[in-house]
C-alpha cells in the first residue's frame, strides 16, 4: 500500500507530465486546475488513481479534493468522517417526512433568447416581442473553414432563438483557470453565472454556503 507522501510524489509528477510546467511549480497546496488542468485531465487522473491504486473512484473527486495534499491524504486515509450538524439533522427529518410543505422561492435569474434577465424578459413579454433572430455575427465560425457544414448554413435556416455573448466569462472571479474554463461547456459557465446572480438577487452571501448541498 502507497504512503501519503508517495502518493503526493506521484500526484506531482502527474502534473508535471500532463501540463509540462517545471516540477518547482507544483505545489501541494494550491488547487491543481490552476496549473492548467482540464475537465478532461480530472477525468484521465481519476482513472490513472484506479489503476494505481486498485480501487473505484468517483470521477469527479480531484474537483472534491482539489489540492495534491487534501487529494492524497484521501485516497490514502479514506474519507473524513464528520458529525452532522443539526441543520442538516433537522434538514433529514423534515425531507424523510411525508406529507407537503410550503417552500419559498427567495431567488431567481435567468436568461433567455433577447433577454439578458426576468427583467429583460418581462419588457420583451410586455412589449410583444420575441426573442427570435438571425445567427449571430460569429456564432459557429469554428465551421466557417468546413466546405460541407458551410454549404449546410447556406442551405438552411440558421434564424433561431439565440443567447447573447456566450464566450465571455470572468474565470479568475469563480477560480477557474483560463484554460479550464476555455475547456468547460458554455452550459456550466452560464450555471455558475447565473447561480451567483440567483444569491445576490436573495441577498444571499455566497460563503454562507460553503460545503452545503445547494
């Protein structure tokens, strides 16, 4: 059976093979996606670990315990054990209870084709207006070199329903990489968005969340 400490060992000269950056940067205790790692590279470490270590992991764990230090000491050690809190006690007795309860809806956002917001939404619904257009100046130019899929644009109707500005993401703010979040999925990136614009909209502080089910 591996140490803690080999399995750091190994952890670091992990990162250094998949990101190719000097060995004195890799750091036990600074989050591993800010050495440039992926989404793909967390999925390829997790199935590497299995190999090594004879064992099924989640393949999202380097998400869960993201430095090499916290991510070694749990494959070695186990998971932590923790006692429950009464909040999520009480959270247990309530959710295994049948019957129906009220349930506040204290914040909201959203966006839509022509419409940044619920306020944005709301004038559109008001107005008349939909959010229908034509394809974004842009959008899809990925495929502006490919004979066949250019043809098919050309062809067809590429008016739709469209979100606006799905590129732009402020990375640094969530504690994404540059390149993790260039290898996201716009989806995952407008989540993140919008589930911080739903706390402020509550008056919610994001910290106070911190390690709950949300």
């Amino acid at each position: 059976k591996m140490t803690v400490e080999q399995v750091r060992t190994w952890l670091r000269d992990w990162v250094v093979r998949t990101t190719g950056i000097p060995v004195e940067e890799v750091t036990d205790d600074k989050a591993m996606e800010t050495f440039g790692l992926s989404s793909r590279d967390v999925v390829v470490l997790s199935g590497e670990l299995e190999n090594l270590l004879d064992t099924s992991l989640d393949a999202t764990i380097a998400y869960e315990y993201p430095t090499i230090r916290s991510l070694a000491q749990r494959l070695v050690e186990g998971e932590p054990r923790r006692a429950h809190t009464q909040r999520e006690l009480n959270f247990s007795a309530v959710s295994d209870s049948p019957g129906s309860h009220d349930i506040a809806v204290v914040g909201m956002a959203a966006r839509y084709p022509g419409a940044e917001s619920l306020e944005d939404m709301w004038k559109l619904l008001v107005e008349g207006r939909d959010g229908i257009s034509d394809l974004p100046i842009g959008r899809w130019s990925e495929y502006a070199g490919d004979e066949v899929m250019s043809r098919k644009m050309e062809e067809f109707s590429t008016i739709g329903g469209y979100l606006s500005d799905i590129s732009s993401f402020d990375a640094e703010f969530f504690g994404l990489s540059p390149l993790e979040a260039a290898n996201m999925d716009p989806q995952q990136r407008i989540l993140l968005e919008l589930t911080w614009e739903a706390l402020e909209y509550a008056r919610i502080a994001p910290n106070t969340l911190r390690g709950e089910a949300v």
